[in-house]
C-alpha cells in the first residue's frame, strides 16, 4: 500500500528547439489492483507541477512489459525542472510493480 517516486535532480532545459522527453516504463499488476493504483510522470516547474502521463492500474493480471513513453516538453524551455515518477498502490493491498529506465531528454 502507498505511493513511492523517485525524482530527478535539476535539469536546466535549452531555450530552444524541440524537447523530448523519452523513457521506458512498465505497470504490473495482479487481478487484485484497481483503477486508482498508477504509475505517473510529472514535470516540476517555475509554475509548479503538471501530471505529463498516468497509466491507471486495472482489476486483471497485467504482466510487466517496458513501453516507450514520450512527451513533448517544449513548453519548459529554459527552465530548471526535475522530472518525477510515481508508483502507487493506491486502493486496498494488490500485487503491483512498476518500472522506469532510460530517461532521457532530447533537443531537436
């Protein structure tokens, strides 16, 4: 039960360009989770924090699999932000597991 995250240090953003941030991510779960179980990807900014993604959780057997997340973050150009994943067992006690690797950001 409950939420755990894990946060980036600052990452100062160029000012220009096209910014992609990428990573690969998984959410496992038992028959036993529920829609309120998640993973998520925040950003936190000048202006606070914006949710970037969320992946509910479900009552069904889900095996953990990576995917490739990918989200245009352009609107934070020239910002200092950090990049925060959580994952979170949010209902009553379910087998739930998540995963995230190779986080990276990208100018174009």
């Amino acid at each position: 039960g409950g939420t755990t995250s894990v946060r980036s240090p600052a990452v100062t953003l160029p000012s220009t360009g096209t910014l992609t941030l990428s990573y690969r991510w998984y959410l496992a779960h038992g028959a036993n989770a529920s829609n309120v179980d998640f993973f998520r990807v925040s950003i936190v900014h000048n202006g606070g924090t914006t949710v970037l993604f969320t992946q509910a959780g479900a009552a069904s057997n889900r095996n953990g699999a990576y995917a490739l997340g990918s989200v245009n973050i352009s609107a934070y150009a020239g910002q200092s932000v950090r990049v925060v994943f959580e994952a979170a067992d949010a209902s009553t006690a379910s087998l739930l597991e998540a995963s995230v690797d190779d986080v990276t950001i990208v100018q174009s």
